[in-house]
C-alpha cells in the first residue's frame, strides 16, 4: 500500500502550539494550518505561557516565532526534544539561521528562516507531519515492548509460585501456562494473573 501525504492528514488531525508575540505573523500561519488538518491550534505570546499550554496538554507540534519576549525560543525547543514527543519548528531571521541551527539541528530541531513564503511553511508542516508519524510509530513499539516485559515478569512470577506452591520444576511451571494460555485462548499473561492471583497468600 502506497501512503501518501494526502492519506496522512486524513488520518491524523495535528495538535498545534504555536509561541509568537507577534500577531502579523500569526494570523498569516494561521492561514496556512486548515482546521482539519490542525486543531486545537493554541496560541501563546510567550515562552513561559508556552510551557503553562504544554503541561495543560499534549501538542504533536510547537512552532516558536523567534526571538519571544522572556526568551529567544531555542532553549525551550531543545527541552521539547528531550522530554515530549512533539516537533519543534524555529523561525529564525535569516541573520541568525545558521548560528542557531548548528546549536539545536543535534536536537533535531527542525528551523525555517524568515521571513518565509506559504509554500515554504506548507513544505514545512509536511516535513513536521512525516517526523511526527515517525514518533508515533517509535511510541507504539516502545508502549508494545513495555507490555511485552511486564508479561515476562508476571510469567516469572507465576512461575516461581507454582514451583513453590505445586512442586513444579521450572520447565513444568513454564509448560502448564503455554498449556492453559492455549486452552483458554489468552495471553500468557492472563493466566499469570489469575496464578498470581489464585496462589498468592
């Protein structure tokens, strides 16, 4: 199946933050971000409501209009990186592009200079989209592998509850919940639980 750009935006609506003191600017973005396609786009003025909105909720993508009245705008970008899955997008004078780009691109901190045209700031937006499919599908494997391992420990533990309660050995334990996950048509997991549950003083 071919996926396209077109087939991504239907799928998925883009939460939107956007960081600009300066209102010219943001009725003309605004312009380029259709509702749904984006929505809730939230509009702060400065870095410290910014930080206020992203602890109220999540956001897919926070654009910063460099520099904000409390602070340039890069600092905060790069916080975003380490500790949310969103996309950040600086606007940056042309002046000042490259300086700032060579301190956040590690980050991976997407920058566009300004001012900038619509088709520009749409080719931009669909950059942001394909990065944060890709976070999203990372979460996914990373939420998959998190449930995969708490099966494992709730395995070993019925396990060891057998062989201490039923005098099984290990191998046994491990069969009679392969056995009864497959009679019963549920995870290993699942019958764990009800050992654990079943066995447990």
């Amino acid at each position: 199946m071919r996926i396209t750009q077109a087939s991504l935006n239907t799928q998925r609506v883009y939460r939107v933050l956007l960081i600009s003191s300066a209102e010219r600017f943001n009725t003309a973005l605004l312009a380029l971000m259709p509702e749904r396609q984006y929505s809730p786009v939230t509009v702060v003025t400065n870095a410290a409501a910014g930080r206020r909105a992203l602890n109220d909720q999540p956001y897919d993508f926070v654009i910063i209009n460099t520099p904000l009245p409390d602070e340039f705008g890069s600092e905060l970008a790069i916080h975003l990186t380490q500790n949310r899955a969103v996309v950040p997008l600086l606007f940056i004078s042309r002046d000042h592009l490259e300086d700032i780009h060579n301190q956040v691109a590690e980050y991976g901190v997407l920058t566009l200079p300004k001012p900038a045209t619509g088709e520009n700031v749409r080719l931009a937006l669909r950059w942001m989209a394909a990065y944060r499919e890709r976070l999203h599908r990372l979460e996914k494997k990373s939420v998959s592998l998190e449930d995969k391992m708490k099966e494992i420990r709730l395995v070993n533990k019925a396990k060891w509850l057998l062989i201490d309660q039923k005098n099984m050995n290990e191998m046994d334990a491990h069969h009679f919940i392969e056995k009864q996950a497959m009679n019963h048509s549920v995870s290993k997991g699942a019958i764990a639980e009800a050992i654990l549950k079943n066995l447990s003083v």
